[in-house]
C-alpha cells in the first residue's frame, strides 16, 4: 500500500478523515497509525456472525511478537473508572509493563486476559514460566452485540495475536471495535500517530482508540459543533430513552505507544494527555464512560531487569538504568499525543457505515457527505 495512499484510506478500502480534505495539525507518520512506531505489530480477530454477534479482539504487541519480555516504561490515567484494564496495578507499583495488549467487549476481558496467557506459554513458555500480569482491557458492545453468547474465546483472542503485524492498519468495525459506538454513529477502532524531532532524532507517537463513547449532542469536528446540525436518525437514543447520554455508548480504551525514551511518569503524563484529544472531539466524559489510557515507551531495550530474571536470581548486584527526555522538552510530545488521539477518533467516524445487529438494533454511520458540506460551509474545508 503507498504511503499516501494509507492516509486517505485503510488496508480495505475504507475512507479516513483526511480523504474527505478535513485538515489536521502536526506531521503524520508513514502509515498515520500506532504501527508507525518501530517494531510494534496490532492484529485483529472479528466476529461478524449472523445477526447477533458482532465482536471480537484487538492485539497490540508493543515490542514485536518476538520480544514480549522486555518491559517498557509505562504509565496510566483513568479518565472515569467505569471500566476495566487488568494489569495497572503493576503499572503503577513499577512503572512498566511487558508483553501484548488485548482490547475486547466488557465480558470477555477476562477471556482475552487468558488469551494473553496462553499465546505467551506456547510462544514463549520462557517468559511464562514465573507470571503473567497481562493487560487486557474493554468497552461494552450490548447494543449491537450478544454480549452475553461467549463468543469470544481464547481461541479467538490467540488468533488476534497471531495475525498481528507491522504496516497499514484497518480501522472501523475490526476487532474489538466491531461492535462499538461512538457519538450514537457507528464508532470501533481507529489510529493516528505523530513525528516529532527532539535532539536531531525523529521520534513516533502512535494512539490506538477503541471508541465506544460521546452523545450525539456533542459532537464537535475540527472546531464546528455538529451534534444538533446532525441530530436526526439518532435509534440509540431512542433506544436508551432520548436522554441524550446513553450507557451504550459509553467507554473509550486509548493505547498511546512511542519509541521516544520516557520515564514511568512521563508515560503517565502522555496518558493524561489522551483527554485534551478527546476533548476536541467534544465529549465531557460521561458517567457512564469507562476511559482508560496506558502509555508507554518502547525506547531503552533491556533497561528493566524482567521479574523473572530476578526471581531466579539473575542480574544481582547490577543496576538498571534509563535515558529520558528532559521533562521541559515534551510540549511538542503532548501535543502529539492530543493531535493523533483527535485524528484517531475521527477516523473511527468516517470509516464506518451502519450497522445492525442483535435484536435488530441499528447504529448509522457518520452522514460522510452532510459532514464535508458543512465543513465546508464554516470554511474547515476549502470550497
């Protein structure tokens, strides 16, 4: 696929925001995505089965498929905790974590946990062989989904990983986002990502968003409030009672990666700053959105002693240690971070149609057309 090419478009053909002329700031990577950061790999495993499931698993393997011992530098921000990310506990005792990520629906993440579990004994029964403290995270797909059928298994979760890969992504209705929702269209799995030079080196930000949040009423586009400019054909809020905030569309996982080095808290600094994205994007953070975000740095290979080297006695009386950017110097990182989280989520928009799904429940996607006319109008994008 060309470079330009992976701008306008995803690996299926599908548009994305900057095909319609929406203009962004920053400088995108090659791809525009979180696979522009080196070495990483994002897989998917999508459930679209007769009427009633519409599911499945997003995998993100920071580090390569190859090389899941080797912790990063990490950091997390809880938005609104109506949701759930396994394994921040140890994020937070020790500012890292290894091996992949998996992004599901609310009831599978414990079976996408094991996912992780499983894939890292048969792959590398090495790295498995003290424990596992895997980060498994969800967004809730029970409007479009049977979310209650079982139907993503560890099988499922295992395939997600095994079909993950470095390049141009797709975006939309994949993975975990396949039954997702967001402003009450059609929402799912979206990236964008960020080159910023520090020191004479280039550096990639790259954010994955599982999407599944926002009321219509507050959609904002590039500046222009579009929620009531685009509030007919709104099913989900008849739905849920035209209440305007729905638990349906109600979580955002956000997954920031960079190969800039970083430490702990700077990650968790990058984190914080995945709300400004959203923000612009208009949301105000419902109650009953389950936003969670991990950052991470995939710089300093073999900086951290993995615990399972140390449990057996490895590297004693060795001292680890990190480079890092000076914290007065990441301005232009944050801004980053806001600018692909921004681009990501828009890309979720544009590149879904609608969709029907269990009990008949259907969700629009974003009226491409009516949005660039409008754009256009407010002078985003020239005439």
């Amino acid at each position: 696929m060309a470079e330009q090419d992976a701008l306008l478009r995803t690996t299926s053909g599908k548009p994305r925001a900057r095909s319609l002329g929406i203009p962004f700031d920053g400088v995108p990577g090659t791809w525009n995505a979180i696979t522009d950061v080196p070495g990483l790999e994002l897989g998917y495993a999508t459930l679209i089965e007769g009427t009633n499931v519409r599911t499945g698993v997003t995998a993100i393997h920071p580090r390569g498929r190859a090389n899941p011992g080797d912790p990063c530098a990490a950091g997390y921000h809880s938005q609104n905790g109506n949701g759930e990310m396994t394994g921040v506990s140890w994020v937070h005792e020790s500012g890292t974590m290894a091996g992949p990520i998996c992004i599901t629906n609310t009831h599978a993440v414990g079976v996408a946990h094991g996912s992780i579990v499983r894939w890292t004994a048969i792959h590398h029964p090495d790295v498995a062989e003290a424990w596992l403290l895997p980060i498994s995270a969800e967004t809730w797909d029970g409007y479009l989904n049977d979310i209650n059928g079982g139907h993503v298994t560890e099988a499922v979760g295992v395939r997600a990983l095994e079909a993950a890969a470095a390049g141009p992504i797709d975006e939309g209705s994949v993975g975990g986002g396949t039954g997702m929702n967001c402003y009450n269209f059609k929402g799912g799995s979206g990236s964008a990502s960020r080159v910023v030079e520090y020191g004479g080196t280039d550096y990639t930000v790259g954010v994955f968003l599982q999407a599944n949040f926002g009321a219509r009423p507050e959609l904002v586009i590039r500046g222009v409030a579009m929620g009531s400019l685009l509030a007919d054909d709104d099913p989900m809020a008849e739905f849920f009672g035209g209440g305007g905030s729905m638990p349906g569309a109600g979580s955002c996982i956000a997954i920031v990666v960079t190969d800039a080095p970083l430490l702990p808290d700077q990650c968790r600094a990058f984190a914080r700053r995945v709300t400004l994205g959203l923000a612009r994007t208009g949301t105000t953070g419902s109650h009953f959105s389950g936003d969670l975000f991990l950052a991470l740095s995939v710089a300093n290979p073999g900086a951290f002693t993995p615990g399972a080297r140390s449990l057996y006695g490895g590297n004693r009386g060795a001292l680890d240690g990190l480079r890092f950017i000076p914290w007065g110097f990441l301005d232009p990182f944050y801004e980053a971070v806001v600018q692909a989280t921004e681009e990501a989520v828009l890309n979720v928009l544009v590149t879904n149609d609608e969709m029907i799904g269990f009990r008949g429940h259907r969700t629009p996607g974003l009226p491409r057309e009516r949005v660039v006319a409008i754009l256009r109008e407010r002078g985003v994008i020239p005439s």
